[in-house]
C-alpha cells in the first residue's frame, strides 16, 4: 500500500514545483512558452525567405533544404503545462485507483472496513456539499441584496426544510408513516426472512429467490445452503430478513445525506452571525453563535420528536405482526443518530471558527477562509495542533463516560417493546459533545495543515492542484495512522481479550480521521466543481446542474455497492464482539468449575477411568488453558466429580476440563450442555 502512495505523492509534488519555477505562476511560465513560439515561428519565416533568395542556386538543392527543414519542423513537439498536468493527473489518478483497491481488499478485516468506510465518508460528504451549495446558490440569488440578519434566518429555515425532509424519508422508509412514498403499495415486513443469493462474483448478489427457485435448495430448514441454477452449479444462498436490510441501507444512506445537508445549513447560519460586529471583539463571544445554534437545534429536535410520538405509537400496534417493534426502534435510533450529526457537525465548526481567532486573531470568514491570507507564526500552529490533542482526549473520555456499559441491543433484533425508547437529555448532550470535539479534531487537522503550507510555501494551497496535493497528503498520513492504531487494536484484542474501553477510543479517533479525509476531499470536489462551472455563461445554474448530475449518478452507487459492504463489516464486527463477550463469560464460568474442582474433598472424586470422545471438542482462544480440545475418537483418562455436566481429563500429558455429554465410558450419553 505504502509504494502506490509513494509514487502518487511523488508524482503530484513534481506537478506542484513545476509551476512554482516561475516567479508569477503559471502565467509566467505559459507567457515563456507563448515567446518560445514566437522566436521559432520567426526563424521559420528567415528560414523561407533565404530559402527564396537563393533559388538561382539550383532547385534540386532547394528541394533537399525544403525537405530537410519539414523533417526537422515535424520532428520539434512543444509539450504545454496543460499536457504535463494531465499526464500527472492521469498517472496519479491510476495509482490512487489501484491503492484503493489494495485496501478494500487487505487481508485484515479491520483494514478492509476503515477503508470503506473512510471512501462511503468521503462520498457522503461531497454528494451533500454538492446538492446544499446547488440549491443554497440559487436561494443567495434571490437573497443577496437583503441583510445579513434576513440571510441568517434563511440559512436556518434551510436548516429546518432539510431536517424535515430527513424526518419524513426515514419514518417512510421505516413503515411508520408515508409508507406508499418508499413502498408503494407494498407493505414492507421486517420479520420476513427470504432466501438470498450470498455469491459476491454474481451479478444477482442479494436477490431474493422466487418460489420456485426456493424448491432447489438443498437444505431449507438451514439458515444457510446451496440453491441448485439452471446450469446445474451450486451457489450458495442464505436466509435474511430482505426488507430490513433494505431499510436499513435506505435509511443510512438519506439519514447521512441530509444530515450533512442540515449541519452545512446550520454552519452557515452559525457562521454569519459570527460575522456580526458584536461576536468579532474577543474568543468568547466567538463562540457564543455556536452555543445559539445549538440552543435551537435542539428546540427544533424536540418539536419533531413530538411530531413522531403518536405515529410510532399506533405502529407499535398497528404493524405488531410485521416487525412493528423494529420499525419502531429503528426510525427511533435512525432519527437520534442523525440529528445527533447535524448538532456536532455545526458545533464542531464554530468552535474551530472561534478557537482560531482565540489563537491567532484572525477571524475567518464563513467559508474558513482568511483574507488576506495570513502567515501565522510557528507557535501559533503549535498552540492550534496542541488544541486537537486536547479535543481528541476529552471526546475519548466522555465517550467512554456515557456509554462505558454492556452494547446496546441491535435494533434488528429487537421483537417487542412496551413503549417509544427515550434517551436522557444528558446522556444526549454527551455524545454530541463527544461527536463535536472528535470533529474538533478534524477540522483542526485540516486548517491547521493549511497554514502549514502556507507557512512552508510548498504549493498555492488556494489553487486547484493546491486542494488536491494537500488532500492527498492528509489522506496518505491519515492511512499511515489508520495502520498504527489498528495494530495497537490488534495488539490489545491479543495479550488483553476484549479490550473494550481502548477498542472503543480507537474507534473514535478512527472515525474523526474518516472525517478529516472527507472534508480534505470536499474541499477538492467543491473547487473542481466551481472551476468546471466557471466556464459557462451562467455559472450559479451550471453549478446547480452539474451537482445535481454528479449527485444523480454517483449515491445510487454508494448506496448499493460501498454502503451495503460497509453495513455488512459492522454486522459481521458486531456479532464477532457478541461472540467474543459470550466466550469470556463462558470462561468465568469454567473457571469457577475448575476452582469447584480443585476444592472438592477428596472422597467425593471418583477413581480415574478410561472414556471415548464420541464427538469433536474444539473452544474457543480464550478458553484454551481451562477445557481440552479432542477428537472423536481419542481416548482419555477422567475423574468425574460431584453432580455436574463436566469432567476433569487428562489426554496426551496435558489435563482440563471436558463436557461428559461428548465422552462414553459404557456407550450411555448424556445431553450435550455445551450445546445448552
């Protein structure tokens, strides 16, 4: 992985310093070329002309010069810097290509979903930058000549559309109300189970088998089997609930997107007020808009909340016989978590707005731009990176704070509930602090990055290769990070089990890195965009279009093909860190039978006697040390003790415990409490 990155940053850095040869950029150096051309284009004439007063001389050795001078003119090629870009561009485009797919299919199944979910970030991100700066576009053309104050109030109504919109789709797609908008006539049932196509190289990946087809199955009384095709090949099927992955993917997608869309209207109405005049005088009042806004967030989340209660009430009833409880917990939580998004994204920024003036004293401008651009002091970059230190430690402890206890129930697996879930103000208000100073950490990352630059003068970080070069290095040193903390994850899961607490900091920052290598893309994405709409004529409805098209064309591919797999590795890690918790409470209880074992008295075990293992005993790691793993077959030496379901053995010089259940001493069984 390390190699194809390599090479990108080597080839982008070439295309950064070319430029950077000539004093005025690249005006300077296409003026040199433009008077390169010039000087050949006059020798060429001089050439003609003395060509011409030497006619008299013979036209045969007139011919040989005309011919010699077109060989020579056809062999001379000018490469532009427009050609040079694109060859680096291309080049850098098939490294950053084939790097991707190195990491979405390491063989770490860690590595795999960082990846693809740090891509699914990214794309999230850009999709709704495009769609909120589109729309947002068109409403400042009305707007422009109104005040600031009238503005600010937009802002937030824009806020209010998104978060409405986002309310509607996901009760929609969760069965709760407005079921036709995302169903049609179809009523969705979240306790159904089909029989799905489970062969990733198959273009019908994840359809669901007809009634007909279901008659092939090998097995139908398993969770998983082989289907028998038309062409007599076995493919392997597994039964799922269809429409509650369906939902769920719907629902992440739209959850995420409007999100963003809300938490970018909320920091635009946030950052204006910022540029009042009575919020500029000091770092207090600087983030004094931020706390405003949150205030009426969560006003405004509390309204919607309201709004849900009797339509999730009748559904609990309602659709009782279709996974009502499911629905119910799943739009709930959907809800929660995106609202939850839309509060630290916005927080997160403002506070960076502020902490940036407390620092420098400068006070950026709503896009986090300062103008002019200043040159700040290596203390000052200092103090800055120190804050994201800061930011990372405190969302790390209060996210163990708040949520240190046993993992939530999945909503999947929720069947029945009593009344709507509720969560605490205060609970909620800690994990979007948490939320906010992760993404604290990311912002800080980012503009602290580009004053790097700026300081170091490496490249014109307000270009377009500016963008991408520094998007570049943040996402190469990110990946690097990502590397490191999942061996410290790896590390800990080793010598320690189920290292919750450090596996959930981990996470964390993890997540904030995702969420740096988005915004760093973002950036890239908004500026190519505006470059590409600058061309035409009208560009505020170019731009429009042109985010719409891209948006069109590229969430129905998130959706479907990076967010289905990312779904799947949190189902596949979650069930693992269920598996993994059930194995070590397993131990405990071994491991009392053991100390129960050692401190039976010695009358009450039994003489050793031979015994047959009538089946495979194979434990879990963590439970190496306490029970023997043997074959059917193997014969081994035991000494019952007391009434209980398991023995002590002693098989190949090494002893622990064995279930009596998978053992015959005179051909009886008992029932298998490892099983049980």
């Amino acid at each position: 992985m390390a190699r194809p990155v390599w090479l990108l940053l080597l080839a982008v850095a070439t295309l950064a310093k070319t430029p950077g040869q000539a004093s005025d950029g690249f005006g300077a150096v296409e003026d040199g070329r433009f008077r390169q051309m010039q000087d050949d284009e006059e020798a060429a004439a001089e050439g003609a002309a003395e060509g011409e007063g030497a006619e008299g001389e013979g036209a045969k050795g007139e011919e040989g010069e005309g011919e010699e001078g077109g060989e020579e003119e056809e062999e001379e090629h000018h490469l532009t810097q427009a050609d040079s870009e694109v060859a680096y561009m291309l080049l850098g485009a098939v490294i950053l290509v084939v790097s991707l797919f190195y990491l979405v299919n390491w063989n770490d199944d860690d590595i795999r979903y960082y990846a693809m979910n740090i891509i699914s970030m990214t794309m999230s991100i850009f999709s709704a930058v495009l769609m909120y700066q589109g729309i947002n576009d068109q409403i400042g053309r009305f707007s422009a000549n109104l005040t600031l104050y009238h503005r600010i109030l937009i802002q937030f109504a824009q806020c209010c559309f998104y978060v409405l919109v986002m309310q509607v789709l996901i009760g929609s797609i969760s069965g709760i109300f407005f079921v036709e908008l995302m169903w049609g006539s179809k009523e969705p049932d979240f306790d159904r189970e089909d029989w799905l196509i489970a062969d990733g190289l198959r273009a019908d990946y994840c359809n669901a088998l007809t009634d007909e087809e279901v008659k092939h199955i090998r097995n139908p009384a398993a969770m998983k089997s082989v289907w028998i095709d038309t062409y007599g090949v076995e493919v392997p099927v597994s039964k799922t609930k269809d429409d509650l992955q369906l939902a769920k993917r719907r629902m992440r997608c739209w959850a995420m997107l409007l999100a963003h869309m809300s938490g970018f209207a909320a920091i635009n109405s946030g950052a204006q007020l910022q540029e009042l005049e009575v919020f500029r005088t000091n770092a207090f009042m600087a983030i004094t808009p931020a706390f405003v806004n949150q205030a009426l967030l969560q006003l405004l989340f509390l309204s919607f909340a309201k709004l849900r209660t009797k339509p999730m009430t009748d559904a609990m009833t309602k659709h009782k016989d279709s996974g009502g409880a499911r629905k119910v917990v799943l739009c709930h939580e959907t809800v929660i978590e995106a609202e939850n998004d839309v509060s630290s994204l916005s927080m997160s920024y403002l506070l960076v707005q502020g902490l940036r003036f407390a620092v420098s004293g400068v006070m950026p401008n709503a896009e986090g731009m300062e103008e002019p651009p200043v040159i700040h002091s290596w203390s000052v970059i200092g103090i800055f990176f120190a804050c994201s230190i800061v930011a990372a430690i405190a969302s790390i402890v209060i996210a163990l704070k708040c949520g240190g206890g046993e993992e939530e129930e999945d909503p999947a697996e929720v069947k029945e509930i009593e009344q709507i879930p509720e969560v605490s103000f205060g609970v909620r208000m800690a994990q979007v602090l948490s939320n906010s100073l992760a993404m604290v950490f990311a912002w800080i990352l980012f503009f602290g990055s580009r004053w790097i630059s700026l300081k170091l003068d490496i490249f014109d970080n307000e270009s377009m290769i500016g963008q991408v070069i520094l998007a570049l290095i943040l996402s190469f040193f990110c990946g690097i990070a990502v590397f490191m903390l999942d061996r410290v994850d790896d590390y800990q899961k080793e010598n320690h089990g189920s290292a919750e607490e450090a596996a959930k900091a981990i996470r964390i920052i993890i997540q904030a890195i995702a969420i740096l290598i988005g915004f760093s893309w973002e950036h890239s994405f908004e500026e190519g965009v505006a470059a590409v709409a600058s061309t035409a004529n009208h560009k505020r409805l170019c731009k429009f279009f042109l985010g719409c098209f891209v948006c069109f064309f590229l969430v129905p591919a998130w959706r479907r093909h990076i967010l289905m797999k990312v779904l799947a590795y949190e189902d596949m890690k979650k069930k693992r860190a269920m598996a993994t918790k059930a194995n070590v409470r397993r131990s405990l209880i071994l491991r009392k039978q053991l100390t129960k074992y050692t401190e039976l008295p010695t009358e009450e075990v039994q003489e050793k006697t031979s015994a047959t293992v009538t089946d495979d005993v194979e434990m879990a790691p963590l439970m190496e040390g306490h029970i023997l793993s043997v074959k059917k077959g193997d014969k081994v030496t035991i000494k019952p003790f007391g009434k209980t379901d398991w023995v002590w053995a002693e098989v190949g010089g090494k002893e622990g415990l064995l279930p009596s259940a998978r053992l015959s001493t005179s051909g009886a069984a008992a029932e298998d409490p490892a099983q049980g």
